[in-house]
C-alpha cells in the first residue's frame, strides 16, 4: 500500500534556473521510500528502512496502492510511482513500462559514475546480476572495479538504476546503502528470482 505526501522545495543546478521539486513519500514492502522529484524528472530516491522488508511469497503478489491523488505531481513522477507500482507488484513487467527521466547531476553528462549507471540501467536485466568487475568492462574500463562500486553508492535513483543487481565476483551479495541495507538487496534479489518465474 503507498502512502502519498506532496512537499515542494527548490533546486538549483549549476548554471541553470531553479527547479521546483516535489517529495512523494511510498509505503512500499521496503519500508518508506521517498521519491523527489520536478517538472524535468526524478532527482533521487530514497529507501528510509523504517521496517523490516514484507515476507516475499512465491504464489501472492505483493500489494502495492496509492491511497491519494498524484494529480498534482509532474508526469515524470507519476510514471516513476506506476513503475514502483509495477515492480512491487508485477516486477517482471517492468522491462515493458517506461521509465521516467532523470534530473540529477549525477545522471547527465560524460562522468565515469553516469556513464557506468547507464550501461548497468541499459544492460543488466530483470532477474540478472552481474559483478564489479564485468561492470568496469562493460563500461569500458576494466581495471576501474572500486570506481565501479562508487558509482553504485552515487546512484541516486536505486530501483530505477538497479545496483541491487551488482554482486561481487565471489558471488556473494555485496554491499548494500553503504552496507546498511544488505538485508533489502537480498530482499530486491529474492524478490526478481521469484517475479520472473511463473
């Protein structure tokens, strides 16, 4: 079930005018997530780990409902809400939804971290993982493993950009939200195996 709460605030970026945003508040089976946003897309979001992730079921969908109007939001954020939606509730039809565009300074321009993002994002699939280190070469540089992981903990859009779906070489998850938020990666894993099948 998502709760929805509207909070206006402004951002100005380098050289460009302000941007008013807006923070919706979801109450997702992660908790609280917090997605802000403006006009020209979504800014950040943000898992609060308020709660401990709902129990993942292999035959139930989870449950996920706005309970207020996003009328009053841009159409970037109401698309990024229908695919939060979807992916809580149907995840392996996210790969068909549209994703809304991003406005953060971490996402645009030629940076390793941006450029890294966008070869995850467009390259590793539903359901998928793949290592740091695959991740530098896939992304051009592969001897940049540790630059690989600070792009991961940059990324201001998780979910969205999923870095829950890069693992170390071992195998093993890896860190999560700076290692705060192993428990939801493994959550966000779990939860892919188990959308795609059926």
């Amino acid at each position: 079930m998502y709760k929805v709460l509207f909070q206006g605030s402004k951002m100005k970026k380098q050289g460009e005018s302000q941007c008013t945003q807006k923070t919706i508040s979801l109450l997702s089976p992660l908790g609280t997530i917090q997605v802000s946003g403006c006009e020209n897309g979504v800014h950040t979001i943000q898992i609060l780990m308020d709660v401990a992730p709902a129990e993942r079921s292999s035959g139930a969908p989870l449950s996920c409902v706005v309970n207020d109007s996003l009328a009053e939001t841009s159409p970037e954020l109401q698309r990024c809400v229908e695919w939060l939606q979807a992916y809580f509730s149907e995840p392996q039809t996210t790969g068909s939804l549209p994703l809304p565009a991003f406005h953060h300074p971490a996402l645009q321009g030629d940076s390793f971290t941006s450029h890294v993002l966008q070869v995850l994002l467009r390259d590793v699939t539903f359901g998928k993982t793949v290592s740091y280190k695959r991740l530098a070469e896939m992304a051009g540089n592969p001897r940049a493993v540790r630059a690989v992981g600070g792009a991961m903990r940059k990324n201001p859009v998780p979910l969205l950009i999923p870095c829950h779906r890069v693992i170390s070489s071992s195998g093993q998850s890896g860190p999560y939200m700076s290692g705060k938020g192993n428990h939801l990666k493994q959550w966000l894993l779990t939860h892919e195996r188990q959308g795609g099948e059926g």
